[in-house]
C-alpha cells in the first residue's frame, strides 16, 4: 500500500476505510461523508432549499465550485441540449442554468447523516 500524503499514517488510512456514514432521514444510503451527503441533497432537499443547483438536470450541491465543474463534465448536459434542439428549443449558455437559492439548508453530521463503524 503507497501512502499519498506523507502526514498520513497506515493507522489514519485504515481508520479512514472503517468509517462509513448512513443518511439519518431514511437510514437506507451508507457510504463515504461526500456520497451521503449527496444522497442527503438528492433525495430528502428540496430543490427550492439547496445552496447551488442546475435547473437543467437537477444536479445539486453546497459548494459553488462543484456547480460549475458539474456543468463542464456532465456529458448529460449534451444529451438534454440536443434533445431539446430536437424539439426546436433554443438551449441556453450552459451559465444559465446555475442557480443559487438565498435560503438554503445545510446538510450537516449528525442532522441529516451520522457517523457509523464498520464492524
């Protein structure tokens, strides 16, 4: 096993594989902190209550950076735009359709997510 960060020990590593997290609101989505949360966001928030969103396919997330990197990596962007020229749409700058809500929820550990040890 190669070691990344010089500051990380084998102990820090595994301990990191042995902790999972579980969605508290359903109890059925275990994973890493980032997928859960993901989760979080998809399924139990409401789209009018997230911080960034994509009003082109519903994509959404707390951190503006991840908004915009979703829009340039997100090859299903393509599949909507020409579905919608298809249909005689114009589609908009892929910009247009990041959106930012003022009141938004936070998912937060322990609120929404909780820490679970693998056994």
């Amino acid at each position: 096993m190669e070691i990344t960060n010089p500051t990380c020990t084998l102990t820090e590593e595994k301990m990191r594989r042995d902790v999972s997290y579980r969605c508290i609101i359903c109890g059925k989505y275990e994973g890493q902190k980032t997928h859960v949360m993901a989760h979080v966001y998809k399924y139990h928030i409401p789209l009018d209550s997230v911080r960034f969103y994509c009003s082109l396919c519903d994509f959404r997330t707390e951190q503006k950076g991840k908004l915009s990197k979703h829009v340039k990596c997100y090859s299903r962007h393509e599949d909507i735009r020409n579905n919608m020229i298809k249909r005689g749409i114009e589609p908009k700058p892929d910009n247009a359709y990041l959106k930012k809500n003022k009141k938004f929820t936070l998912v937060l550990e322990g609120k929404h997510f909780e820490k679970i040890d693998k056994e």
